[in-house]
C-alpha cells in the first residue's frame, strides 16, 4: 500500500510547522538568556530546528507539489498550519522554555528515529541527517534540566512547577493526524499514539534522576485540552506570531530575500 499525498502531506506539516514555530519561539531569548551560554544554546537549537522545518518544506514542494518554502513558512493563513499548541505558547520562564525543550525535543528524537525507516524515501533520508543535531538538543535538555531539579528546594520547585504546566500541553504533540491509518498501513509513520507511549517511557526515567514526577491528569487534560492544532485550531497566541514572522516577506514578496 502506498499514502496519498494528502496524507504524506499532513504528516510532513504537522512535523515541519512545530520546528518551525518552536524555533522562532526558542529565537526569543537571544539576548535574554540566564548565562550567556543558555542565550547561545537556545540560539543554536532555534536555528537547527528552523533548518529542520527548512528540509521538511522542500520534501513538500519537491516531492509534493507544494508550493515553495518561504511561502510556505511565512504566508499560509493561521488555520493552514498544522503545528501542536505546546510550541506557540510564548517562551516565559526560564524552567518552562527549558522543560519544553527537553520534553519536545525528546518527542522529536523519537519521531525521526521512526520516519528514518519510513517507506517514504525522502523522508526517511532526511530524517536520518537530523537525528545527529537532535541528539545534542536532548544532552543539552537532559543535563539542565537533572542539574536544575536538584540544585536545591526553591530551584527544584520551579521545575516541577514548570513540569505540571508543560506536560499537559505537551501531550498535544500525539494528536491523531489527519489520514493516520493510511501512514500506519503504508509504514510511512509510526503512529501517534504508539509515539507517545515509547516518549513516556523515555522521559520517566530522566525525570525521576532529577526527583521530578509526572502530575496526574484530570480526564480533560489527559484528553483533548491542547488539541486542535492538527486540524488548524490554534491557541490565541499562534496569530500573533505568524504576522511577526512574515513582516519582512510581506513587506516585499518579489524581492529575494
């Protein structure tokens, strides 16, 4: 069996729009960073993930039909994207930019180690490229966020405090994606349900070396609170944004950028 494009297509949005938004957010502490390596490695990995969304984007207009990536990035209207409500949210805290990363970047790792054997070719090669860069993303996450959590009552705090808040939301990640069933049956993906159980496993552990646990969750948070976005139902904050990061595009469409 073989996907139709409208089902690679959504897959390939889905994971390029959260790159890419994440990105820009992660951008927002260049400058503002809590020790001049942090405002450094958030920059990096905005600028990786960026990239990331990049080799997504050309997979879509090369392989696809789509049309080019900077219009695709900058120029789509709001319900045209297809990115989780966990990477639009505004950047705040400290322990919660850092708890996001460490718990998106986890979810990301995964996901491309899975698409590196996907029967879709094109993805499949690029994933393998990006699993390298992710792997720094987690060692980076990995050790701030074990090095926080035990670096004394009030800093601990913050982070299970950042933990609770985030991990609701990050369990939008999973979303179910348009045309699933066909992805599974086709082996382009994995499926998002079975991606969530393998991350859940994976963040647990890393978690508790730093004394963190996961909060339980009510019925609406367990459920569907932070979905939508698959669909291109976004929260108040993704509008916003998406103007700020087309300005210059808009301003001159015809010139080369």
């Amino acid at each position: 069996m073989t996907a139709s494009n409208e089902a690679l297509k959504s897959l390939l949005y889905a994971t390029a729009d959260d790159l890419l938004i994440l990105g820009h957010r992660n951008s927002e502490w260049t400058g503002l960073g809590p020790l001049l390596e942090e405002d450094i490695a958030f920059s990096s990995m905005a600028q990786d993930q960026m990239g990331q969304s990049l080799a997504l984007y050309e997979i879509l207009q090369r392989d696809l039909g789509e049309r080019d990536p900077d219009t695709i990035a900058f120029l789509r209207p709001e319900s045209e994207y297809r990115c989780c409500h966990f990477v639009e949210y505004p950047i705040g805290s400290y322990a919660f930019s850092l708890m996001r990363h460490f718990l998106f970047d986890q979810a990301s790792y995964l996901r491309f180690a899975a698409l590196a054997e996907s029967s879709f070719k094109p993805l499949a090669f690029v994933s393998r490229k990006l699993l390298g860069e992710i792997k720094y993303h987690i060692m980076h996450g990995n050790t701030w966020m074990a090095q926080l959590s035990r670096g004394g009552e009030e800093s601990h705090a913050r982070m299970q405090s950042a933990l609770n808040e985030a991990f609701p939301m990050a369990l939008g990640i999973f979303e179910k994606l348009e045309h699933e069933e066909e992805l599974v049956d086709a082996g382009v993906y994995a499926g998002s349900a079975q991606l969530r159980d393998l991350w859940l496993q994976h963040i647990e552990p890393a978690l508790a070396h730093g004394g963190l646990a996961l909060p339980e969750l009510n019925a609406q948070e367990a459920g569907t609170a932070f979905f939508g976005g698959r669909k291109g139902f976004h929260s108040e904050h993704l509008g916003s944004l998406i103007e700020e990061m087309g300005a210059v595009l808009r301003s001159d469409p015809s010139a080369d950028w």
